[in-house]
C-alpha cells in the first residue's frame, strides 16, 4: 500500500479530494493512504510563525528552511517504511515538469512526501532536504496543494485495482501500452475520440465502424485515430509515431 503524506499550512484543502469521488475509494480499499501534516504545528513561537522576510529585501514571506526541515522530521518519525523507499518532493515551478512516465514511476515506490510551498516561496536550503523537484508546467499557482493533488491523481490511476476495468488505463492518453500494433516503438499518442448516443446529433452521426461489431476494424481505426490526431495536436510526441 501506498502512503502518501502532505507537508502544508493548508490541510483543510484536502479535506474534499481525499473523500470524495476515486481517491476516496482508494483509500477505502486500502490502495494507499493519503495524510496531511499541518507546517504551523511544528512553530515554537507564541504567533506559530514558519515564514520570514527574504535578505536583501524584496516582495513576500519565505518559507523558513528550521520549519520545514522539522516538519520533516516529525511525518518520517510516524512511519515505518524506509527512507531508501521514500521520495521526498517539492512543488515548485522550478521543478522537472510532470508526465505520465513519471507518474507511472512513482506509483512503484512505497512513500511520497510532498512539501507545499506557499507565500513568496521557500529558504533555496529547502532544496537540499528533498529528492526531487516537480512542476506542473511553466506556470505558477498559489501553493503547492493544487499540483499535488493532481499529481495524486495521475499516480493512483497507476495502481492495481484503482480504475474499475484496468484496460481504462491501457488505451488512455500519454499510455506507454498504447502503441500501433505493428510497431516495436512505443510513442506517446493522445487517445482516440469516443461516441455514446445518441447515434445521431444534430446531424453528426457517430462513425459508421464503431457500429460493425468488428473489434479488430475498430481497433485499427482507433489507433488511426490517435496517429492523426496526435500529429495535428500534439505534433512534439508524434516524431516517433
């Protein structure tokens, strides 16, 4: 089983993800575990204080290296799975950008620990307790609740008996398994398109294939499917395709 644990001022923002919808059935089913370690517990002071002015002037808090590194401390202390099978990681946009490898990747390793920045940013020193730095693309966001959350997502889609039919995960955008099958390399292709019904909708009828119940023509046009739409959409992962 997974355990993940969440390092924010801001736990109660994950009060709606964690019981809600799959990632509350994750945890039902005992997939994996999610916690969230509240920053401000591990302040000495009277006013709880995990942030200070930055040297050498500028605008906003930072996020005090003494605290986060405590609070560390303090969520590693209440479990009992390795460091060696932990990986430590920091929000920032900084970060290497996130993909569906990676989050293939990290659902193989036993404990996350995501750091949750917030106000101006954190002590640069924040960087030399962690494993790794993640971004979610080249834009900035508030606090690192929200990219964790998504990232929570995209690793639990990976773990066995997470989705209901595991083919879900198969034939999904960016899936490494999804692949034509008459090639040894293995793109990236964005999914096909699906239809439901109704069959006709002001005039645009769901393709005719899709109707034949010949599973190895429609197999073919999907993947068709994907290779062009690929290609027109996302050209940068379809060099290979």
């Amino acid at each position: 089983m997974l355990r993940i644990d969440i390092l924010t001022l801001f736990p109660q923002m994950f009060d709606s993800f964690i019981s809600t919808s799959l990632i509350a059935r994750g945890i039902e089913k005992k997939i994996f575990t999610i916690n969230t370690f509240d920053i401000r517990s591990v302040a000495t002071d009277t006013h709880k204080t995990v942030d200070g002015r930055p040297y050498g002037g500028g605008a906003g808090m930072v996020l005090r290296v003494d605290i986060v590194d405590a609070a560390l401390k303090a969520v590693l202390k209440k479990c009992s799975i390795k460091r060696s099978k932990t990986k430590i990681i920091l929000l920032t946009p900084q970060g290497v950008v996130f993909n569906h490898t990676m989050s293939h990747n990290l659902s193989t390793i036993h404990r996350h620990i995501y750091i949750c920045g917030h106000y101006e940013g954190f002590d640069e020193r924040v960087r030399d307790l962690v494993d790794a730095e993640i971004s979610l693309g080249d834009f900035v966001v508030t606090g690192g609740e929200f990219p964790a959350m998504v990232m929570i997502d995209a690793i639990a889609r990976n773990l066995p008996g997470f989705l209901g039919k595991e083919s879900s995960l198969h034939e999904e955008s960016f899936s490494m398994n999804f692949r034509p099958p008459t090639s040894d390399v293995r793109p990236l292709l964005l999914e096909y398109p699906h239809y439901t019904r109704p069959e006709i909708y002001n005039g645009k009828k769901v393709p005719a294939v899709l109707l034949t119940g010949d599973h190895q023509k429609i197999a073919t046009w999907r993947m068709q499917q994907s290779l062009s739409r690929t290609k027109k959409r996302r050209p940068d992962l379809s060099a290979d395709a």
